[in-house]
C-alpha cells in the first residue's frame, strides 16, 4: 500500500518546480512623457524608473531621448545611489517638436565597467505643437515665487 503522506506532498513537490524562472527586472519605466512648461516657455523629455530590487553599486541609470528632427539621440545619466527607489531623467530643452511626433526613449541600467545590464524602450507622442509656447518665458526662472515678466504676457 503507498504511504498515503507521500501522495498527499506529491502535488506540493510537483508545484515546487514550476514558476517564473527568468529574472527580475533591477528596473522599470514608471512615467515619464513629453512636458510643455509655459511658464519658463520651454519643452523637453522626461522619464522616471522606478527600482524594483538593489541595483549595482557603482552602476548609473542612463536615459536616450529622441532629438526632434534628426537622427540623434541625448544621453542623460545619474549614478546610482543606494537605497534611491526613482530616478527622474530630463532631456534638455527641445526645439522644432510638431504635433503627432514620436520620440523613442530608452532607459538602461549600467554597470560600473559600463556594460549594460538591462534595457527598457518606449514612446511617447506629441499632443501638441511647440508654437503653442510662448517666445519667451512668463516668469523670471532666477526669481522665487513665480515673478511674472509682464512684458510677456501679451505675446502670442
């Protein structure tokens, strides 16, 4: 007769094989889109990655955004930082972006001898054309509280 203990754990040890067996991302895309500031009157890219396990020390969060109008490509990076759980990359400010644009970032983790580790892409859309902003900034960036420069704000 079988031990009627072994029939009972054989299901459990037949489940014990199975599961996810690749590995976990160290890194996600969180957020991130196509950002119109009218206050400063400027547009760039903007990315978050959200950490999802201890990521190498030594290592950097790298970001590749699209440049509106050619076939190159910004690299913005950040040194990793232990225990930081986001990290928020930003292109700088872009020029020429139309409505309808497609811009292709991509975010990689990068170790300290600089080879990668992991890849993520993604795309974002433009909603709107760059000649919506104002030709020059509303506020004053180097002043506190949002100093309007009136001398701006009647402009198209």
């Amino acid at each position: 007769m079988v031990n009627r203990r072994l029939l009972m754990c054989a299901p459990l040890m037949l489940l014990g094989g199975c599961g996810d067996d690749t590995p976990k991302k160290k890194l996600k895309i969180a957020g991130g889109g196509l950002v119109f500031n009218y206050r400063y009157s400027k547009a760039n890219l903007v990315i978050v990655a959200q950490t999802t396990t201890t990521l190498p020390e030594g290592g950097t969060v790298e970001a590749l955004f699209d440049k509106p109008g050619t076939t190159e490509r910004e690299r913005v990076s950040e040194q990793v930082f232990p225990g930081k759980l986001t990290y928020k990359l930003e292109s700088s400010p872009m020029f020429g972006i139309k409505k309808g644009d497609i811009f292709k970032v991509t975010l990689r983790l990068v170790d300290a001898h600089g080879l990668e580790m992991e890849r993520e892409e993604t795309q974002f859309k433009s909603d709107e054309d760059q000649s919506t902003l104002p030709s020059k900034p509303l506020v004053d960036p180097s002043k506190p509280n949002y100093v309007p420069q009136l001398e701006n704000l009647n402009q198209p």
